[in-house]
C-alpha cells in the first residue's frame, strides 16, 4: 500500500515522465474503468449500486488521471506537440466513460 501511495505522490506532483503518465495511468486505467463499466452493463448491473460504484469511481480516477498527465506533460521537455496532445486527451477522458464502445 505504501507503494501505491508513493507512486500517487509521484503523479500527483507531476514527477512522472509524461509517457508512462500519459499511457499507463492514464490511457490504460481509463480503459479499464469503461470496460468494467461495458462488462457491468451487458451483465444487466446497469441498475444495480455497483454499477453506480463503479461509474463513480471511474468518474474520479478519470479526474485524476487528467490532472496527472497534464501536470507531467507541462514538464514535458520533448517535442511541445506530444504534451499539446496528451492535453487534449485528458479532456476528452472524462467524457468517454458513459458512452462509445
């Protein structure tokens, strides 16, 4: 746990190279988050309280997810391209967990 915590630390103050930042914790836990979130609903959970759990949880993660590759890609020392578009992204995140394939 202290592991974890440590890492969130990491994130948190935007230490975290942009790359893994951008697809480890960002692009990958997103994803994970609305598959749990497809796998729940096609399992008829869509009404049940762990439905709402996770949806609210996927919400959360998703914010910090954005918050955390933004920070890293503005300490970015590569091509201003690459942080330009994790940006972008990050502001879409949110908006993909309730909807798309």
């Amino acid at each position: 746990m202290e592991k974890v915590l440590q890492t969130a630390k990491i994130l948190w103050a935007g230490k975290m190279p942009l790359r893994p930042a951008f697809w480890i914790y960002g692009f990958t836990g997103v994803l994970l988050f609305k598959w749990a979130m497809r796998v729940l609903a096609a399992s008829d959970f869509a009404a049940s309280p762990l439905y709402s759990a996770m949806g609210i949880l996927a919400v959360i993660y998703s914010g910090f997810a954005a918050i955390v590759v933004w920070k890293s890609a503005s300490r970015f020392e590569g091509d201003a391209g690459w942080a330009w578009a994790a940006r972008m992204a990050v502001v879409v995140w949110p908006t993909t967990i309730f909807w798309g394939p």
